[in-house]
C-alpha cells in the first residue's frame, strides 16, 4: 500500500490531512461516491496522524499563504494533533486555517474554541443547510442535535477567530441558498457559497 497522503499543496497553500473520520456522511462528499482524491492526490489515511509525523512535513513557512487542516475528515476529531501542529506554524510565523463541519464543541462536550483562539487564524465552516431537515438528508450527521449544534458554533466563532467563513452549496435539492446566507450574515460571519461537485 502507498504511504498516506499526509501533506498536499493546492495553489499557494500546504493542506494538513489529520484524520479520515468524520461527524458527517454527506452525501455530496467524494468519499461516499468512491473517490478520496483531491485533484492529483489520494487522501486516504491508514491511521490517525500524530503531530510528530506532520510536523517534519510542514517546510518553510514563509513559502505558503496558510497551512489548511483539511481532508476527507473532520479536523476537529484529531483535536491533539491540530493544537500541537497549530502551535507550531504559529511559532514559525506561519498562518492556519482550519476546514470544520462546525460540530467539535458536540462531539468533544465542551467549548474548544478557546483552545484554538490564539493558533487558528481562520475558520471556514459548512453549514449546507437553511434547515435540519435538508441538513440531515443531505449531510446524515451521526451525531444527535447536530444542525443546532453548527449553527451554536457559527454564532459562537466570531467571538474566538478573527476571520469566519461560512459555506453552503448552491445546488443541493431543498437547500435555500438565500437563506443560508442571512443565518450567517446574522452570526457576524463571511458567507461563501460553493458549486455542488466541485472540490478543492
């Protein structure tokens, strides 16, 4: 088997691929369609990775725009490895922007955003739906009170990060895109539609 994919650059960013588990099973995702692949790279992980394995990865800082905690995984479940390699581009003197499905605080049972305020730059969040019921036939959260619980973060997130951006897909069937837009704008949040079917 080839090693995974641990590190991969997109334009002028590093991209971090901590963990392949997930809060979500969305069904617009690749991963569910057969594909975890991210223009060239293969993003299936064998393992969780530690900060001791991504750390020697990240090069020369002053190189890249941000470093982005994203994958086919929810970032957040791989909490340790995020706060310590965090810690670390923060040290470098490098930016980081974390990709989250927003739903950390429910999964951990506790407010983590104090814990990333003074290492995570930017946030970008999706939200993907105007309303749970979409949320739950589109996104099929595996965790209870899960729409409540991104739109507590989303409200919540401003007070912690200086940048929050949050995304919903036009072309999802049922979702008011419209909608989406003002629950976000009423967060103090940037909103950011994407197109259905395109990643990365």
């Amino acid at each position: 088997m080839t090693a995974s994919t641990l590190v991969y650059d997109i334009r002028n960013s590093r991209y971090l691929n901590i963990t392949g588990r997930c809060t979500l099973r969305c069904q617009f995702c690749p991963k569910h369609n057969g594909s975890k692949q991210v223009h060239e790279y293969q993003l299936a992980l064998d393992h969780q990775p530690t900060a001791t394995e991504i750390i020697p990865l990240l090069g020369d800082v002053s190189q890249f725009d941000e470093y982005v905690f994203c994958g086919y995984g929810e970032p957040t479940l791989n909490l340790k490895t995020l706060i310590e390699v965090a810690t670390e581009i923060k040290r470098l003197g490098g930016r980081v922007r974390v990709n989250t499905d927003g739903l950390g605080n429910l999964f951990h049972r506790r407010n983590i955003l104090p814990e990333l305020a003074n290492i995570v730059d930017a946030l970008s969040i999706s939200l993907n739906a105007d309303t749970e019921a979409t949320y739950l036939r589109h996104c099929k959260p595996k965790l209870k009170g899960a729409y409540q619980a991104v739109n507590d973060f989303i409200k919540l997130a401003p007070h912690y990060i200086a940048s929050v951006q949050v995304s919903a897909i036009n072309g999802l069937e049922g979702v008011d895109i419209k909608r989406c837009e003002q629950i976000v704008l009423d967060a103090n949040a940037q909103f950011k539609p994407r197109q259905l079917g395109i990643v990365g």
